[in-house]
C-alpha cells in the first residue's frame, strides 16, 4: 500500500485572507499530466484547490476564493516549497 504522506506530502501555511490570518493545511498531489495541484484545508473543511499553469499564473479548480486571496495562497505555498 502507498504511503499517503510520501506520496502527497502535507504541510501548513500562514496566509491573510480578507483580513484574517488563517492556518491552511496544504496536501500537495499532481494531476494527470503532472502539474502539481495543492488542496487546502481550514478548520477541516477543504477551502480550495489551486495549481499553478504554465505562465505562472494560480488557477482555482474547487473553491470561492478571490483571486487576490487564490494568489496569496499561492504565493505561501512557494514559498514553504522554497
């Protein structure tokens, strides 16, 4: 059986989003041509999911997050990744 945490490694980011500081729990996983996607997860609910695309830009796949809130989030998560 896989190892779930080796295979899709989990981690936690700071990130602002409208105006408060949230603990997000980030579980990184690739899709099927892939391109890294990371799920993110607060207070145990999933907030979104979001991937980077080709020009650097974050995409949201699940989620209602602004698109400022989507970059931040993005931005937290290469960071850790760095």
């Amino acid at each position: 059986m896989a190892d779930l945490e080796t295979n899709n490694p989990t981690f936690e980011i700071a990130v602002k989003l409208q105006q408060n500081e949230k603990l997000i729990k980030v579980q990184q996983d690739e899709t099927s041509d892939g391109v890294p996607v990371f799920k993110c997860y607060s207070d145990s609910k999933m907030l979104t999911e979001i991937r980077q695309d080709h020009e650097g830009n974050w995409d949201q796949l699940w989620g209602e997050l602004e698109q400022e809130d989507i970059n931040r989030v993005g931005e937290s998560i290469l960071n850790y990744l760095d």
